[in-house]
C-alpha cells in the first residue's frame, strides 16, 4: 500500500514514530501536531500530540520520540555533550573498531569507526548495529560527505580513547551520506601519498584536506586576525585600507621585476601588479592617521629559492610622526603583541603546538646590528657570496665588501647563529630603492647610509623590510634624479612632500615568510593557499 502524501505543519522537531489508523508505523521528522493521510479509500488518520505520546504509559519504549537533534560545528561541541546533534563533514578515516576494544550494549562486533571532518575540527563516531550494515556503511570510503546524528558522549567509551580527541564521541543512531567518494586507484590515499614536490602541488586541491595544511592555514587565518587586532588597539590605532593592485609606477624604481599588462584599456605607458602598496599608503597619513594594508604583492624574479614567491601575501604599514629608532621598536611591538594574542587563545596556541611544538615567543629587546658589522661578521667566518640562483648552493664565492647585499644563505647563517629574531640596519644607498632617507654624511665619508632595516628571523632570513621615508621636497627629487628615476608619473606621490609633510616611515611584511617562522616550515610554498612561483599557475 503506498502514501499518497503526508503533511507536516510546524517546525521539525525530531524523528517521531506515529500509528495510523489502519495500523501502519511511520517514522518522520515529527512537529507539533502531524496529520497523517493515508490512501484515499481509507479515512485520515486523528491527529497526534507529541506530548500524548510522551506522556503515556502504554506506548513501548522503542515507540517513544528522540531528542530534537541540534546542528552544530565541531569545534562548537563540548557544551552539547549528553545531548542529540547532528553534524556535517567529510570522512577522514573509516575503519571497524579494534577487537579489543570493549563493544558498547548493542553497537555489535560489526560497528564502524568514523573520524569525521568538519574543517573546524575532528569527531570520533560509531555506527552499530544494522547502522552498520547497510550497503553505504559497508561500501563507506575516506572522503566521503556524510551527515551523522546521534548521542554526544564524553570520553572514550566506544571509539578508543586515542581518537576521542576532544574527550568525547558520537555514537550515531541515524545517518546518510551527501557525497560518495571513489576507491581503488582514485582513492584519496593514492591521490595524495606522494613525495613528488610536483606531484603534491598538482594535487594542492586534495593535499589540503590533510592534517598539516589544514592547521598551516588555519593558523595563518589566526595569525592575521592577531595582527589585526594589534592594530587595531587603541594604543596603535592603525587603521587598515585596501590600495590598487594594478599600478602604473614602480615602487623600487627601474629594473624592479615586475608583471606587466600587454594592454591595459590602451592607456600609455601600460599598467603593473603591484610590488608594495606602500606609496599608496603614505598618502593616506594626512587623512587617515596611521594605516596598513593585507594585500597581494606580486614579483616577477625568477628566483627558485625556499623563500621566495611571484604572489605573496604583503601585510604593510606606514605610520607618521615617528623616528627610525621608534619605527624598529613599533615593528618589533606589533609582532611581540600579535604572537602574545596568538598564544592567549587556545585554538591558535593548539595549531601552534602542532605545528611547531618547540616554538618559544623571542624576548625583547630585539639584537640591532649594523650593516657594516653584519659584513665584518661574515668576513670573519668566511661566509662568502653564493650563486642568486639558489640559496643553498654549495660552493665559495667573492668575500663581502661594503656595498654588497647580502645574500640569503649569508642573511641565514647571520641570524641563526643569534638564534632569535634581529634587525640589520644602516644599509647603504645603492642598495636600497630612491625613497628612503639618508643618513646625513659625515665629513670625508663617501658611503651614503639610509634609514633602512631588515628583520631577520631564524631559519628564514628576511621578513621585514622598513625604512624612513624621505620627507623632504627637495632631498626626495633629488633621489629621483640620483636613481633614474622619472618623476612625471610619480606626481601625487611627489605632492605629498609639498602639502605638510612630516617625518614618516613604513615597512612591509612577507605573511608567507613569518609563517615559515612561525610554524617551522622549510619552505614559505607550504603556507601559501595555492603558492605561484616560476612554472607554477596552476590548480
């Protein structure tokens, strides 16, 4: 005999078994009050209250309503233990459970393990019984979606203890899957379980639903919220803007590497992805107060190093009325404070502990060397200039002299040999891009100095870059000139000097560079969401 339909008023409440009239039982979402209508020769069932039900005597236990079952992410559990949930995700390891274990009364010796992922979190659950059995249980592969609904216990009592991560289990009563996945040679595990660089990054898609990306980036979403709310303290009060990304001046002046459009609406002269928002943000100061931006920089070199990228993510700052003793104390405070805000709270301090489980905050103050001793101290070791094209290449190179940059594998050696965080600073003028400030020179002295520091962390090099702004009309054209540098594009930046200018300096920050830090990564490709580098663009 077959329905012709069933109506439901009122919000769903629960699975609700109902009797009809012509003796049939009918297991639904139930709700306050349920008409039932049966084929149309018979007469429409009486309508049931789910409080008679409840509150009678006579109806068998098995007869009886389930708790509503309340939807819930993961992470958001632990308040709702001892209550009915229902919970979305994606199977990350099915499996029977362990001979062993001590079955709990009625799941049987067929139940089923399930660790299932929601992106918030992981639930150890249990199908038992016929739950068990049915064909999608048996056939039940790693990835597949699926929706569970059950019982939240706490600790351990029928999946093993070892899983019950959070100290507690589901112990599901009713469940369906929303999404098959394959297996066989198209299971995930053959898919992912590769040692190939390039085989991994062209299952980037896939690779991030593994344990160790997923935390990376979850921690890099934690990691810039921190720093945002540094920002945003009263004490700094920096507020965050969005500048373009499509430019048409070069911020590091000629012969920066940057990606050109091949046509930009045929507007002369072409059009770039940004390198640095920073002289866009320089003129915001006037109007805005202090700013700083999360944004997207791009960088044509074709550098393969572990430390480099053509997309980066580029968080940077531009604060006025400050010196360049203050300007390295504010940068070294906005870092000490974001990791101080990363570690109070206990979700980024457990990605953390994954991660980089030896990771101590660096102390303050932070070391300040001078360039010229950073080159005396290389000399001294016989660290010398290593081919640009890889950073760890083997081999000895000419010796540092004043003038030089130095290299990446020298900038490393430098700062893990402190084994803490450091700033280099007073680079000399040929080396660092027209808009920094120079350092008055003294008489006789033929290098010129700038304002200029980098921020060295151990096992990366670089993260930061800053340096005071010129603030000065006359000193700023004269850059440009020393640096061959048209001014005629750079107008609007060149009017900021004309219009109250005031001591100001900025910097930028590699977010890919500081997580490599901070999460003890060897290379910054692992804590990009899909890293571009030369050769790569794709998924």
């Amino acid at each position: 005999m077959s329905l012709t339909s069933i109506h439901i008023t009122g919000a769903e409440a629960g699975p609700e078994l109902v009797r009809g009239t012509v003796g049939q039982e009918l297991a639904f979402a139930f709700s306050a009050q349920v008409p039932v209508v049966f084929p149309e020769n018979k007469k429409v069932a009486s309508v049931v209250d789910k409080e008679d039900v409840e509150d009678r005597t006579d109806v068998p236990a098995e007869d009886k309503p389930l708790p509503a079952a309340v939807k819930a992410k993961i992470m958001n559990l632990v308040p709702l233990r001892g209550q009915r949930i229902r919970v979305t995700g994606w199977v990350d390891r099915v499996g029977s459970l362990h001979p062993e274990h001590p079955q709990e009364q009625g799941q049987g010796n067929d139940a089923i393990s399930i660790l299932l992922r929601d992106g918030t979190g992981y639930l150890p659950a249990v199908l038992g019984g016929d739950l068990a059995k049915a064909t999608d249980a048996t056939n039940l592969k790693d990835e597949t979606c699926v929706e569970l609904i059950g019982t939240l216990r706490a600790k351990g009592t029928v999946v093993p203890k070892d899983l019950a991560r959070d100290g507690h289990e589901l112990v599901v009563d009713s469940w369906r899957v929303l999404g098959n996945a394959p297996g066989a040679d198209k299971a995930f595990a053959n898919r992912v379980n590769k040692t190939s660089p390039s085989t991994l990054a062209d299952q980037r898609h896939l690779t991030l639903r593994q344990p160790t990306p997923s935390a990376l980036l979850r921690l890099r979403a934690h990691t810039l919220a921190a720093f945002r709310a540094t920002y945003a303290a009263p004490a700094h009060a920096v507020l965050e803007v969005t500048p373009p990304a499509l430019v048409s001046t070069q911020v590091e002046g000629p012969g920066a590497e940057l990606f050109w459009l091949a046509d930009y609406y045929g507007v002369r002269g072409g059009a770039c992805l940004t390198l640095s928002a920073q002289m866009y943000l320089e003129t915001c100061l006037a109007g805005l107060g202090d700013v700083f931006c999360v944004q997207e920089s791009f960088r044509a070199e074709r550098s393969h190093t572990r430390r480099h990228l053509s997309e980066f993510t580029h968080l940077e700052a531009e604060i006025a009325f400050i010196d360049f003793d203050g300007l390295m104390t504010h940068i070294e405070t906005v870092i000490c404070e974001t990791l101080e805000k990363l570690l109070a709270d206990p979700t980024s301090t457990a990605l953390l502990a994954q991660l980089n489980p030896g990771f101590t905050p660096p102390s303050r103050p932070f070391k300040r060397l001078p360039y010229t001793d950073a080159i005396a101290w290389l000399n001294a070791r016989g660290i010398t200039h290593r081919p640009k094209a890889d950073d760890d290449a083997a081999g000895a190179g000419a010796p540092y002299v004043l003038g030089d940059e130095i290299d990446e594998a020298a900038e490393r050696a430098l700062v893990d040999d402190h084994g803490a965080p450091m700033f280099l600073y007073r680079f000399p003028a040929s080396v660092r891009p027209f808009y920094m400030k120079q350092v008055p020179r003294a008489p006789g002295e033929g290098t010129v100095w700038t304002e200029s520091c980098d921020l060295l962390m151990p096992g990366v090099g670089e993260v930061v870059g800053g340096s005071m702004r010129i603030a000065d009309m006359g000193e700023l054209l004269a850059a440009y000139e020393q640096h061959g540098v048209d001014p005629a594009p750079y107008y609007w930046y060149t009017d900021q000097r004309g219009y109250g200018s005031c001591e100001h300096g900025g910097y930028g920050l590699g977010v890919e560079r500081f997580m490599a830090w901070l999460a003890n990564r060897y290379t910054v490709r692992e804590c990009s969401l899909y890293p571009r580098f030369p050769g790569r663009v794709t998924p």
